[in-house]
C-alpha cells in the first residue's frame, strides 16, 4: 500500500472550479517476470481524501488563493502514521493525520522563503513567473522550483527536504530579462522532528536548463539517499510541448557523511567543484545508481524506456522485497493530469549489497488491511 499526492492540479491550478488538494491511497502488485523484460504493475485506487486546513478549509492548487493555496510534492510517511507533505508555494512542510486534516506546519529557516508571491505564477504571455523578478525577490526559492524531494530517516525522526533548485540569493539566476536559471547548488534541508533543529547541506546538480532539477528522494538509512535529477524532454510529451529526446533521467545515490553545515552561509556560488572548496565547502556525495535512459532496460522488444518515458520522473518508493532477497524500488512519474498521457510507473530489483538499506518502521498499518483485502476482492 501506498501514499501518493497529486500536484496543484490541471492548469497549474488556475481552472473554473478551484482544484480541491487530495491524497490517494494506492495498492501496487508487482509480479515479476523470469524473461529478459518486465513482468507486470498493477494499481488499485484504494481511497481518495481531501487536504483540510484548521477549520476543515479546503486547500487548493489555484496559485492567487493566498489563504489556502497549496501544491503538493514531496511526501514521507511518518512512524505513527501521520504523513509530511512539502510545499512548492512555500516552501512549507505540512503534517497530516491520515484523514487528511492539518496537525502542524513545520517552519523552515526564513532564507527558503520569497516575500513577494505572485499570484500569476505563469503570465498569460508565457514568460517566465513574475516572481523571478529582481523588483520583487532577491531571495527564497525560485518560481516552481521549490522543495520537490521530501524524505524521512527509518527512526521517524528526522526529515529531509531537497530544493528543486538554487535559491535565487545562491547565485541562482542570470541577467536577462526574463532571468533563466543557472545556478547549480540546492540545499538540501534536515529537520529534527522533535526539537525542531535544522540544518543544511549543498546538493550539486549535474546540469541546469531544460526544466533540469531534483525531484525527489528517498532514504536507504540515516545518511544515504537516492535522488531523481531530470530534464523536461520526451517522445510523448505532454501539449503544447514539442517531441524532444530525453537526455537526463537518472536517479544518483547520495551521502551527508562528511557535508558541510552550510546554515550559516548566507549565499552559494554558481557553480560546485572549485568555487565550494575555496569556500571549505564539501557538497553531499553522489554517484549515478540507475540511469533510466539506458539501453539495457526495456518494456518490451525493441521498445527502450527512453523512447517512451515521460517529461517528468518526480517520485520514489521502496516497497516489500522480492522473495530472493532483492529490494524493489518504485519510479513514478508526473503526468500533469493529463489523462492521455497516464502516469507511469516502473519498478526495479536492486540487489542487496549495493545498498545499505534499513526499512522504515511503522507503529501500525497506515490503512486498514481488511479494507484492502476487501476492496481487492
């Protein structure tokens, strides 16, 4: 079983009717196959719940809502089945209980924030988000590039939550008008749940342009993660976007063992390598673990997931091992609620000693497993 969480809604939130922000509970059964291509994924919707504010308000994906507007991306299950979901508007990281009713929101350090949201995210002319404008912000997250990753260590402790992008006071934007992102250090952000200390990492990106980013995380164990960076191109791309061949959807497998604390530095250089060490800055570590372009995997004969795979690669699982021992990671995809485009979803054995891998632990079942069973049969 698992949490899943659509994001602002179709249109970026800006339709007739607002966009109501939900969760859904899903039901994955994996069978695998003993030949060279994949066996098969099968999902149940188990249930649907709304996101409710303090004083059951709805919350809603339409961009100028100021009050109660909310786009959902990163989500991590907590021990006690309560669920953290962050916010790409804020950014902000919002606890649920499992009705879907808000418990708390966690702050986070005031230098991730921009203080002056636009409600007209997208300009109707197409340009880029008036919120990138130096006459508006100098500082906080970029326009829809804020905490896409979320992720919680086994122990429930502890979450972390990785910016899409640079912070546009990290040297994350260039001179021209409109501004175009070119700064290659996101922040990667630890949040101790009980005492509310924080702290912050850097987390260098391979490539920025072409809606390239970090979408997602995923804890293996207290310290090591793995990271979804991608572009925004494909073969069956979502419309208007034109058909583009894919070059970066890759999932790297990260450390903080040994990163400097970068809380106290008030601003990040452009670019990684030499310009942090001569700042005595270590980034996290990192190393390609899955790229998803490559020729050896496949959905069929002849047909390579690059040829099929989808603009955007925005979400990370673990589910239950395979019976010989190896670890399923789950890959999902973002849509954009585009219904001729249906979400995709891959599935990949991992064997054991490439990962230090510690299983979260759970107080109880999330949702009821006689429901399950029920609504399986």
């Amino acid at each position: 079983m698992f949490l899943t969480v659509p994001d602002r809604g179709p249109f970026d939130g800006r339709t007739d009717v607002p966009f109501l922000d939900r969760f859904h509970f899903m039901h994955f059964a994996l069978k695998p196959s003993g030949t060279a291509f994949p066996g098969t994924i099968t999902t149940t919707l188990l249930d649907t719940r709304m996101m409710k504010a303090q004083g059951n308000q709805d919350f809603v994906g339409s961009s100028s809502d100021f009050e109660s507007r909310f786009d959902p991306e990163g989500v991590a299950v907590g021990s006690d089945g309560s669920f953290y979901v962050s916010d790409e508007y804020g950014p902000y990281i919002n606890e649920f209980n499992r009705q879907g009713h808000l418990q708390r929101r966690i702050p986070v350090p005031a230098k991730f924030l921009i203080a002056n949201p636009s409600g007209d995210v997208f300009p109707q002319d197409g340009s880029t988000s008036l919120e990138l404008s130096p006459n508006l912000n100098t500082s906080g997250r970029q326009a829809n590039r804020g905490m896409e990753g979320l992720a919680i260590s086994p122990d429930g402790r502890y979450l972390f939550g990785l910016m899409q992008n640079a912070l546009i006071q990290d040297n994350a934007l260039n001179s021209a008008t409109p501004p175009g992102r070119r700064g290659f250090n996101s922040r990667l952000l630890k949040v101790d749940l009980q005492t509310g200390a924080t702290a912050e990492y850097v987390y260098v990106l391979d490539a920025t342009g072409s809606g390239r980013g970090a979408n997602d995380l995923v804890a293996i164990n207290d310290h090591q993660f793995l990271v979804i960076e991608r572009d925004n191109k494909s073969l069956l791309p979502t419309p208007p976007n034109a058909p583009e061949v894919p070059a970066n959807k890759k999932i790297f497998k990260i450390d903080i063992t040994g990163a400097t604390y970068v809380s106290d530095v008030a601003v990040l250089p452009q670019n990684g390598g030499a310009a942090l060490t001569a700042l005595n800055i270590t980034p996290v570590s990192k190393s390609l673990f899955i790229d998803l372009l490559s020729p050896a995997f496949a959905i069929s004969a002849g047909v390579p997931i690059s040829s099929v795979i989808p603009e955007k690669i925005e979400g990370l699982a673990f589910g239950p091992d395979l019976p010989d021992g190896r670890h399923v990671l789950y890959v999902i995809s973002d849509n954009d609620l585009y219904t001729p485009r249906p979400t995709q979803i891959y599935a990949f054995a991992i064997d054991p000693s490439l990962l230090q891998f510690v299983r979260q632990q759970f107080d109880g079942p999330l949702f009821p497993p006689g429901q399950i069973k029920k609504v399986l049969r």
